[in-house]
C-alpha cells in the first residue's frame, strides 16, 4: 500500500488556478503555456511534479459526469493525468484538491 502522496496539492492548486487564468503558467521559474486541445478547446497544460509529468486538463463542462455537471454549473474543474501511467490521479475544483483514491479519506 503506498503511503506517501506524491501529489503536491499546492502545486496542484496553483497550476489549476493559473491555467484557468492566464496563457502561461510559472513553476518555479520555468514559463509554461497553457495549449488547447484540438476538438473542445479545452484548456491543457503539461508539467513535472515530483521528478513525474503530469498533464492538467480543463473538465468538458458537456460531460455527464458530477465533475462535467460542476463545470457546466460554472465551477473551474481541473483534472490531473500522470503521463506515465496514464490515469486520472487528482481533481481541483474551485481550488479544492482531490485525490483520487483518496477521496473518501480526510487531509
């Protein structure tokens, strides 16, 4: 069982935060520009957090999903991919980190 978060949820709050607001996002002292995805021009961008890449991804609002259903309702959903493994491991909304697997455990 892995104990240890590999998450930096400030990190992952910051990047939620800037990619929503701004063309570029800056970590420590590195300038990254936010992209867009080709179909729904969704706001995406991709940056290392622990030695890890990671892709943020702006929710699809047209989504069924409750997370869908948040950015539809006009909260700002932020998924979070790790490049390698390629799965879902954190969701910020408004914010608020979440990570999956953990999410029923308290911080």
């Amino acid at each position: 069982m892995r104990r240890a978060s590999a998450i930096d949820h400030d990190l992952v709050r910051s990047v939620a935060t800037q990619m929503m607001n701004s063309a570029r996002l800056e970590i420590d002292g590195k300038s990254i520009p936010v992209k867009r995805t080709s179909s729904q021009r969704l706001r995406t961008v991709t940056f290392r957090m622990g030695g890890r890449e990671f892709v943020a991804i702006e929710q699809n609002p047209e989504k069924p999903s409750r997370w869908g259903q948040l950015a539809q309702a006009g909260h700002r959903v932020v998924q979070f991919k790790d490049v390698e493994s390629n799965r879902f491991v954190a969701v910020s909304v408004d914010g608020e980190v979440k990570e999956y697997g953990r999410l029923g455990e308290q911080e």
